[in-house]
C-alpha cells in the first residue's frame, strides 16, 4: 500500500504514526458533514466520491458497512487497514485526465451504490490527510417552483459544431448557468468576441432557435443532455440584422425561426413552452406541414382551438431525451386513452383554473394538451418532448434530470396535476364529514361522493376515479369504522406462487445440543418472520426460547438479521446462514460472542508465520451478572462442551472409580501454555503483571467491535459490554484444545441454497389479474408503523384493514406492484401475470347494490411495460387505436405493428382498461364515453 508522505510520519521505533486515529477521522468527518449538511444553499460544491474508496474508509473507521446491489446486498467485511489514496478512477470516464477540473462521470453511476457525496469541507479534510483524486466537485442548484435543493451530479453536456469547419467539441455546463454564461464558455473555447457570435439551439441536427446572450437558463431554454448546439461566427465587416434586440437594445433570449403568426393557443390562452409565442396557421393535413415543420417542431403550442384526428393519427413515436423512456412509455398510454383524446383535442380553455393553489396555473394541462395534439396530427414523424420535460422538472423536481423512473409514479403525479390544472371548481367549499353511525353503506358512500365532487370535478374525475369501501376493525373493543374514499388507480400486490428453499444451521445457545443445519421452504416473497415460524416448527423450538439469525462471512458475525419485518430477499442463496437457540430470558441479559482463532505456524510468507487468523463459525451465548473473566470461561466451556471427543474421556478417566463420569474427571487444564510468534503490535501472548492465567481453562482475549484490537482476559477483571449488550472474545485454540475438542462441528457451513442441487427446474407458475385484485382485497392486519387510532379505545390499535371495490370509473388503471424495497435493497417480480384483454368482468368484486354505473365489464386498450432489472431497464408502451382495432408497439421513437396475441409479457406494469358500454337490450358494446366536458 502506498501511503503519501504527508499523511504520516515515522517514529523513532519504525512504525507509522497517522495525524488522527480512526475513530478521530469518524467523529470529524462526521461533525463537518453535520454542519454542512444544516447549513446548505444553493451554489454550495459538494464533491462525489467513489463508493469503493469511501466504503474502505468506512470500514477502517469502524462504520457499518452494507453495499447494495439492485438485486442484492453485498456484504463487505469489517478490516482495519488504512485506504490509500482517495481513487476516483473507477467512476469517471477512461481516458479522462485525472487532473482536469472537468473530469467526466460515468453516465450508468447510481448513487450510495458507485459514488457517494461528501460536503467540500469533508472533502478538504480527506484530501489532507490521503490525498489522490481527481476532485470531482458539483454545485448545489434549486430545482422546481419550490426550489428544492438538489446536487447536480451530471451537469449539462452540450456538443458545439461550429458551422464553419463542422468541427465538434463538447463542452460541460450547469443547466442553471445562463445564455451568457454559455456565450462567454464557447467564444473562450474557439478564442472568439462575444459579438461575432451566434448559437443555434441545434437539436437532431435543425435549427430551432437562435439563442442570444440573456439570463435565460439553459434549463429554461429546453436544451437537453448531450443535444448539438450551432456556432455560427460572423465574417469580418459584416453588420448583424437588428432582429435579438428588444426596443431597449438587449438581447432577446430566443429568436423563432418561423415568423411569428399568431398569438392565439390551441386552448385560447397565452403560451408558456419556450418564451415566446409559435403559431402556424397552415392545415395540419397538408403534407408539406406534416414532413416539415411538425417535424422539425417539438411540443410547443399551435393555435386551433379544435383539432381532429388526422390520418393515422396517434402513430407517432417520442424521442428519447436521455432515459426518458419511463416517461415515454406513460405519456403514449394517456395519450391513447379514448376520454382524454376527445377531451384535449376540443377547446379546453375554459375549463383551465390558473388559480388553482394546488395546480401548476393550467401549465400542465396546456403543455400535455399541445403535446397530445401533436401526437394525433398525420404523419408518423416523431415528437422530441423538450418543452413537456422542462414544464415537467419545474413542477416535479423528481423527475429533472436524466435518471431512469417509475413510469407509474409520473402518471401518478400527471393525473392528479391534470385534474387540479382542469378542475371546474375554483373556489373549494369546506365540508365536515360525519360518521357512518349505522347507517346504510348505499347512503354513506353516496354522501361521501358528492362532498368529493362538490370539491374536485374535473375531466380526470369523470373518467378515471372510483371509490372503495374502507372497513377498520379494532381487535380489542370491536369498534368499527367505515370509509368510502375515491381512487386513479388500484396497485395491487403480486401473491407469489414461487416458494423459496433455505437451509440455516442452528446452534444451541447453552451448549446443550451439536448445531444442526435446518432446510425449510418459506415464500419467496416472505419476510424474516416466516424463515423463523419455519426453522421454529422444524427445530421443534420450546414456547421459552427464541432464535436470533445472524450472518456469517469470514467467520466472523456479519450482522445479526433481528428485525423480524425484513424481506427475505436480503438474503442472498450463496450466504451462510446461522440461527442461535436462546432462552427468552436471554434478550434482557448481555450476550458473548466466542469467534475462534488458531495459531500458523508456518505459511508460504514467512512474514506471517506466527500469525492468528480466524477459523470455525462464531459461537453466541449468554453471561449471567456480573461479566467477569470466570463467567465468560465457564461460558465458553458449556458451549464447546458438546463438542468434546471420546478419547478426551478415556484419557483422563480415573480408573476403575465409581462415578468415573465426564464430568467429574474433566480437569481445567492447569498445565495451560501460552502460544508464541504472534504477528507483531497483538496483545494476545502478553502475559499481564501480577495476573495467574492458570485459573482459567481457556486463553480468552476481549476484543472490539470490528475485532482490530486484543486484550487478554484474567480472572477476575469485570468486563464492559459493548455496542447492543454484546462482549465479544477471541477463543484461541491450541494443541489442547484440539486434543480436547472435535472442531469439525464447527466447520464448512452449508449455504442457503446450493443451486446445483435443484433437482429440476420448473417453468414459473403464472399468476391471473383476478388473484392479485383479491390480495388487494383481502381483509390484513395493519403494519406496525401504520397503527389506526381507536375513538372507543382512547389508543393506537393494530386494526385489521379490508377493502371493497364500490364505484369504477370508465377508465381502470391497474399498478402491479412488480417493486419491492427494503432496508437492505430493491428488486423486480418478474412473475407473468395473466390478465384479460377482452371482457373483464369486475361485478362480482363491486359490492354496491345500487350501482348506475352501468355493466363492470372492460377492455384493454393499454400496456406500460418495463423491461431488465431495476435501475437498469427499459419502458416501453402497447397501446391500442380504438377506431382502427389495431395494436402498435411505442418503443420510444420506434412505432410497430403488433399482434394482440403477443401483448401479454411479464413485463407488464400498468394496464389500461375501458368500460364497456352497455346495449339498450342489456349486452355489453364498444367503449363507453361517458365523461362529461
């Protein structure tokens, strides 16, 4: 390891002396972070770090460390080598100067799982103490009308042509910095005047705008990720054309290239998408308009006020704008959804509530309602969304950037913007609910459906909301409460039929029994609680004892897996997985951690001849009070005592005596030796002055929590506990205790699930939509954290919750809940869910006896799917033309053809369902358009 001369010294002795000792560097690090952190604002530089590098740092200064994979946690062991230099080589893009200021990311890098963020003072004090690099500082930005702070990891990246020699170059800027800033960059780079000057916005290769040096953002003017901007220098004597100039003489941000027509919208109301107004008042059946300025055009705003499907309308793809596919994918759904279309292709504008707190000022509407309109013109040309993504950034911060999302968390958001932009309500009445008090569900759900109209009504309200039946049983008085609130959509659970086999080894915590390894089967979707009922059941595990779970990696304990609600899915097939056997009395008393050690006594390095290394798995009992030298022997004594070898007894047996039993000839090891040659600055053969090691049957060292210190144990020292009540011990065994003891027990434990002993491997059962609804509806206690308030009780209960379809709208959208998180990861459920395309019939699920919503029967008309792994996967969209009885794929820019029969995948994530209408002689029709406008 090279260690730089400024961040040691050496003693006189040899040895390296650092500038701050290991829990030193935590605790400041950590107080500067902490400070930092409070004190935030924008323009701040916070620097990203290598989770490689900082993970090293972590472990040699005793933090817990868990890395994350998307599928898995990797377990990192505890070690208390310094880190070398601060490498940052592995995030940033090969080739890249280490000492450049400009070093370049990766663009796949995710954070807490390749880099983390550190503040600029805990930056400066790392780099002073080990130095390395490169630096890689990003500046804290605002992001959204709520200027939300955020680090700007991946700053914008913009390739400059320069149209004279076609020449490229790309150049890295904040997408908070200005048209100046930009101007003031690009002439620095090509050693140009400023006034010489002129940038085109020169998306897919087209001129689009004339940017001028203004304080408009780059944000702001829609340039986007890795998009071309033109350089245009002006020729020696030439006189620029007055247009960019405002009366004043300033600069004008942005300069249309079409002549301005019309200053009227689709929806009658001002523009808002790039600054100034875009109208074109040709047909937009006309082939030259759709081959050439629909083309070129993005989502701006046009100025008819009422639109028709052209031909082949609602074929036309969306460009991709840097992982935008989740947002892609979730727009072509809505936009193919029969009530909106009709809806946004009529005049909207009275219906737009700009004043509207809890809208965004009908700017959402009026950007989604142009895009739409866009989408459904002739032609097949594809839209690049720049103006919908930057409307989009600025209402919902989570969604800037250019990170991949949650297609149905945006169609969360849009719908209910939507609604809140269109709703026809504009001054919201207060309405106090009254309890159900025993009256008829029919009346209370009634009620509660006009209290929800009389303050939301809009065209997402007419088309896309139901309401369901709330029931809350409190387990302890009986009290029951009963809701009816309204929905968008239903995210319902996947009920895994797959199962899971897992072997875990249990060990008796009072030495009374040999460890035992246990295979069970649990769901696959179960939690730590199921794997404990299963190894309890199996173990044949008394009413008075209890099992902790533990992970063992390099013989060590790695964590103990005690939070009894965690997935399953944290544990991986390959780890190896203990279950300690404890009295339940035992949780409130301290707990010893016995891990074993040996002696090498010769090695390939001769350097580490002498050496102790871990051996075995650790062993876990209890110690009764007080903790004293003596009561952790006879600890460590009762649990190896199962492992005593028959020859043990035969040797030292008395003879022909009466009670010549194992117990009573057993003797202490008073002839205890110490082992010598041990590496060099370990405490573990340094006899303290004063002390006898011959009272104690074992040589026991004491050590820390990450195992990096050794103290020897004598008689009648009392022993600290550390952190969560534990005193850990090093058990070193020597030539007596293997004489003594069978160690064999103690090795090779078994995996969780060695894959290679599948016997066969089965085709993954399918699961139907029918079974997910009816784990949506099944009756379930409430979780511990989400505890419901009793009014009789006076106290939180853990209520039991159940569900009931009661009102359906005409537009069903079901979530499947392919994504699971937890403490330690996330992961897909790639489970094929078998769903109908015609005819589902949800009657027997709506338990409204009055229900004049007409027949609960519906049809596909669209499919948002998501493809890979998460965090690295892929969306795209099936969706149906209603008119045409036709199915095409929307793979971003890429529209196909599709048969219906290949529409079922298991990718599919959210599915679009329409009501059918129902026949004056009762039987079921096309689509219904029922929504009001």
């Amino acid at each position: 390891m090279t260690i730089p001369d400024s961040m040691c010294s050496m003693m006189e002795n040899g040895s390296i002396e650092f500038p701050c000792t290991p829990e030193e560097e935590r605790r400041i690090i950590q107080e500067l972070t902490n400070k930092a952190e409070f004190n935030l604002k924008e323009g701040d530089l916070v620097y990203v770090i290598s989770t490689r590098w900082y993970t090293a740092w972590q472990r040699y200064t005793g933090q817990p460390v868990v890395a994350y994979t998307f599928d898995q946690p990797l377990a990192v062991p505890n070690t208390a080598e310094r880190p070398g230099p601060i490498d940052n080589s592995d995030i940033i893009v090969r080739g890249c100067d280490s000492d450049c200021d400009d070093a370049q990311l990766l663009r796949t890098l995710q954070e807490g799982l390749d880099y983390e963020l550190v503040p600029k003072e805990a930056w400066e004090k790392l780099f002073e103490w080990y130095k390395g690099g490169p630096a890689l500082p990003r500046k804290v930005i605002s992001v959204g009308d709520n200027k939300q702070l955020s680090v700007e990891v991946f700053p914008l990246c913009l390739n400059i042509i320069d149209s004279k020699d076609k020449s490229e170059k790309v150049l890295r800027l904040s997408k908070k910095a200005s048209l100046r800033k930009l101007y003031e960059r690009v002439c620095g780079l090509k050693g140009i005047v400023l006034e010489k000057a002129k940038i085109w916005d020169y998306f897919n290769k087209k001129k689009h705008t004339l940017l001028a040096a203004s304080d408009l953002t780059l944000e702001e003017s829609n340039l986007q990720m890795d998009q071309d901007i033109l350089l245009e220098v002006q020729a020696e004597g030439f006189q620029p054309p007055s247009f960019g100039m405002d009366s004043t003489g300033n600069n004008l941000a942005l300069v249309p290239v079409e002549p301005m027509r019309s200053s009227v919208t689709i929806a009658g109301g001002p523009t808002f998408s790039n600054g100034f107004s875009n109208g074109y008042t040709s047909s937009i059946h006309q082939q030259s308009s759709s081959s050439s300025t629909l083309g070129d055009m993005e989502d701006g705003y046009e100025n008819q006020r009422n639109t028709t499907k052209g031909e082949s309308g609602g074929l036309a793809g969306l460009q991709n704008l840097g992982n935008t596919c989740f947002m892609n994918s979730a727009l072509q759904c809505l936009v193919h959804t029969p009530p909106l279309a009709e809806y946004f292709l009529q005049d909207y504008s009275d219906e737009i509530n700009r004043h509207n707190p809890l809208g965004m000022h009908g700017e959402l509407a009026l950007v989604f309602g142009e895009l739409l309109r866009k989408l459904w013109s002739s032609g097949r040309t594809s839209v690049a969304p720049r103006a919908f993504k930057g409307k989009l950034g600025r209402f919902a911060p989570q969604f800037s950037g250019y990170n991949q999302h949650d297609s149905q968390e945006l169609l969360a958001f849009l719908l209910d913007g939507l609604h809140e932009d269109l709703n026809r309500v504009k001054q919201k009445p207060y309405i106090e609910t009254k309890d159900s008090d025993g009256r008829p569900d029919e009346e209370v759900a009634d009620e509660l459906w006009r209290y929800h109209k009389a303050r939301n009504d809009s065209v997402i309200v007419d088309v896309c909301q139901g309401q369901y039946k709330s029931t809350l049983c409190c387990p302890d008085c009986n009290k029951i409460s009963i809701t009816f609130d309204p929905f968008m959509y239903l995210s319902l659970p996947l009920p895994s039929t797959a199962t899971r086999i897992m072997t875990v080894t249990v060990f008796y915590g009072d030495g009374s029994g040999l460890p035992m390894p246990y295979t069970v089967t649990v769901s696959r979707d179960g939690c730590y609680k199921d794997l404990l009922q299963a190894l309890g059941t199996e173990s044949c595990l008394q009413s008075d004892e209890y099992l902790l779970l533990a992970e063992v990696y390099d013989h060590r304990i790695f964590r103990y897996l005690d939070n009894s609600s965690d997935q399953l899915h944290s544990i991986k097939d390959d780890e190896h997985i203990v279950a300690y056997r404890l009295p339940k009395r035992a949780a409130r008393l301290t707990k010893l951690e016995i891990c074993h050690r040996f002696l090498e006594k010769c090695s390939i390095d001769s350097s580490k001849a002498g050496e102790r290394k871990l051996f075995l798995t650790p062993l876990v009992t209890f110690l009764e009070e007080p903790a004293t030298g003596v009561n952790i022997d006879l600890a460590v004594d009762r649990m190896l005592s199962p492992l005593r070898r028959k020859s043990y007894f035969k040797t030292h047996d008395l003879g022909d005596g009466e009670n010549g039993s194992a117990s009573e000839v057993i003797e202490p090891g008073n002839n205890f030796s110490t082992q010598s040659g041990s590496i060099v600055k370990s405490a573990d053969d340094i006899e303290p002055e004063g002390s006898s090691r011959s009272e104690l049957s074992f040589h026991l060292c004491i050590t820390d929590e990450r195992g990096s210190s050794c103290r020897p144990i004598v008689n009648d020292t009392p022993i600290k506990h550390g952190t969560g009540g534990i005193v850990k011990v090093f058990l070193d065994w020597t030539d007596k205790e293997h004489e003594s003891f069978d160690p064999s027990y103690l090795k090779d434990l078994p995996e969780v699930h060695k894959s290679g002993l599948t016997v066969k491997k089965t085709k993954p059962e399918a699961i139907s939509l029918f079974s997910c609804l009816e784990a949506f509806l099944k009756e379930e206690p409430l979780g511990p954290d989400d505890m419901w308030y009793c009014p009789r009780c006076k106290e939180h209960r853990q209520a039991t919750k159940k569900l009931d379809l009661w009102r359906l709208p005409d537009i069903l959208v079901f979530h499947l809940k392919r994504f699971s998180y937890s403490r330690w990861l996330k992961n897909k459920i790639d489970t094929f869910v078998n769903f109908p395309i015609h005819n589902l019939d949800l009657s027997k699920y709506v338990k409204s006896k009055t229900a004049s919503d007409g027949a609960h029967v519906y049809e596909l008309f669209a499919v948002s799917n998501h493809y890979g792994s998460l965090g690295g996967g892929h969306y795209s969209a099936y969706c149906k033309l209603v008119d045409e009885n036709k199915w095409y794929h929307f793979d971003d820019s890429h529209v196909s053809s599709v048969a219906e029969s290949d529409i079922k995948t298991s990718a599919a994530y959210v599915l679009f369902y329409q009501r059918v209408k129902v026949q004056e002689n009762g039987t079921t029709g096309g689509p219904s358009h029922n929504h009001t406008s």
